[in-house]
C-alpha cells in the first residue's frame, strides 16, 4: 500500500535551492541566484557557509571534510577549506553547458552533471554529459548522450545514480576502481514525472523530486513507486535524507508560479518530514553528526 507523507517547514526566505546534502549534524544547500551556500541546523538556524562566484550548485565533502562546490557559469568545482576557495577541477574545456548536481564517491572522486538548458533536440541531448575529476587530478567525461542529466546520488553498493529528466528516468552505473561508469542501466522509468534532484536510502531505493509538480516520490529498482509526499502549491526541487538517524527527508520546494525566478523572489524554502529508511550509508556518514 502506498503512503502519503506531509511535511512541515525547516527554513524558508531563500531565492533558488539546489543540491542539498547533510553532513555533520546539519543541512547544506546551495542558493543557485543569491550565489551562496548554506548550512541548515535541524532547529532551522541559518548560518551562511560561503559567497561563490558563478553560481553555486552541486555540493558534495572530500574524505577529509573540505567541501565541494560546483560553480555553475564558471564550470569549475571549487574547494572551500582555508581562508578562500581554490579550484579543485577546471571543467571548461569537458562542460558544454553549466554544471548542475554533484556526487563524492568514497575515494574522494568528484561526479558532476552538465548540460545546455538551450539545447534541444538530438544535438542538445549529445553535449550532455557526466564529468569525473579524480583526487589525482585527472579529469573526464565518462557518460554521454542523457537527455539532460540533473541530480546524482551513490547508494550504498557504490553504483551511481542520474535522474534522466527530460528522458523521465532514473538510470543506473557501477562505479569502476578507475571511477569509469559501467553497465548503463535503466533504473526506474517514470509515467508523467521527470525528475530532479535525488536521493538514494539503505534499501537501494530513490528519492526523487518531480520536476513542476508538487510532489516528491520514493521509487524501487524497477519502477514501483512506494511512498509520495505532496507539498501543496509548491514545486518540488530537490531531496536529501539525513538527521540525528537518517530518517528525516529533507525536501527543497519553491512556489510554483514561475514567473517569481527572473524577479527574485524569496519563495524558496526547505522543508521535512519523517521516512521509514534512512539514508544510503556512502552519502550520509550518521555517526559523525552527533546533536545538532
């Protein structure tokens, strides 16, 4: 039987949130428009992590704990851990368009999506690609040809995932030792959803935001949709498991009359509720959080 949850709101007053992650006992999103990044206590204090150029988007932390910013317009990932961010990988010659979400694998490997939003067609659907900037420096593309990839997530066998959104899937890759993506899978196709930014639990299923529609779902291996939650008169965005125990979802929804983006307005927020299966191990590290 399939469950509907509610939420209720965390924090609310920002302009565009994306790529949300938790680490060390609180929410960290970035504001794509006001250019900065957040951190998010589960008390709803809001603290301002960093100003970045170019657009912050995808977030992701290096074994040792330094953050990882995608910087959209300057397609770099930057690397914030001293007094001023330094960049971490030079994407410009790999990226046809921005850069969207990011993903940290284990070994400190950085995943990030990019695409032509002005693309369209077969062309706009080749230039679209996923990037890998390894620890040793060394970077490249390693999948292609995805009608436009969005939000990324590993899952605790260490495969990754890409929500296809304009393809209305969820695809599937294994992570090789050299960080090459194997095994093009399709992991779930949608009916009347395409999704956004995703999430992946302990029990291998997904999160995902649907794209202009008020709703957030949990999906199998497969297709099976388990659990919906509605955000009423908002879009759904973007999601990220974490918490004290990994139960808590965290849902970035914005208002959903469109014409609000080019003027500005504050309608972004963030808000919560409470699931059954935390959150997959390799994306959450749970027993550092300790109380927020």
């Amino acid at each position: 039987m399939m469950k509907t949850l509610k939420t209720s709101v965390l924090a609310s007053g920002f302009s565009c949130l994306e790529a949300p992650r938790w680490h060390l006992g609180a929410l960290w999103v970035s504001d794509v428009r006001a250019g900065k990044i957040f951190r998010i206590d589960l008390d709803g204090k809001v603290t301002i992590v960093a100003d970045v150029p170019g657009r912050p988007f995808g977030l992701g932390f290096l074994p040792d704990g330094n953050l990882l910013a995608a910087s959209m317009t300057q397609r770099v990932i930057l690397k914030f851990g001293g007094e001023k961010p330094v960049i971490h990988a030079d994407l410009t010659d790999l990226a046809s368009g921005h850069l969207r979400d990011l993903a940290v694998a284990r070994d400190g490997s950085a995943y990030v999506t990019s695409f032509d939003a002005d693309a369209s067609g077969p062309d706009g659907f080749a230039s679209a690609r996923v990037l890998l900037a390894m620890p040793d420096g060394n970077i490249r593309s390693v999948a292609d040809n995805i009608a436009h990839p969005n939000g990324l997530a590993i899952t605790s066998s260490h495969d990754l995932l890409v929500a296809e959104t304009l393809g209305n899937r969820l695809l599937g890759f294994e992570i090789d030792s050299d960080g090459a993506l194997l095994h093009r899978k399709i992991f779930a196709n949608f009916v009347g959803m395409s999704p956004l930014g995703i999430c992946a639990d302990a029990e291998g299923a997904v999160w995902a935001a649907a794209a202009r529609q008020s709703l957030f779902v949990r999906v199998q291996q497969g297709g099976r949709i388990t659990h919906r939650v509605h955000v009423s008169g908002r879009h759904a965005v973007a999601c990220q498991l974490g918490g004290q125990d990994g139960r808590t979802l965290f849902c970035l929804t914005v208002a959903s009359n469109l014409d609000d983006f080019p003027n500005r307005q504050q309608t972004a927020r963030v808000e919560a509720t409470v699931v059954d299966v935390p959150g997959a191990a390799s994306s959450v590290r749970f027993a550092e959080t300790g109380s927020p």
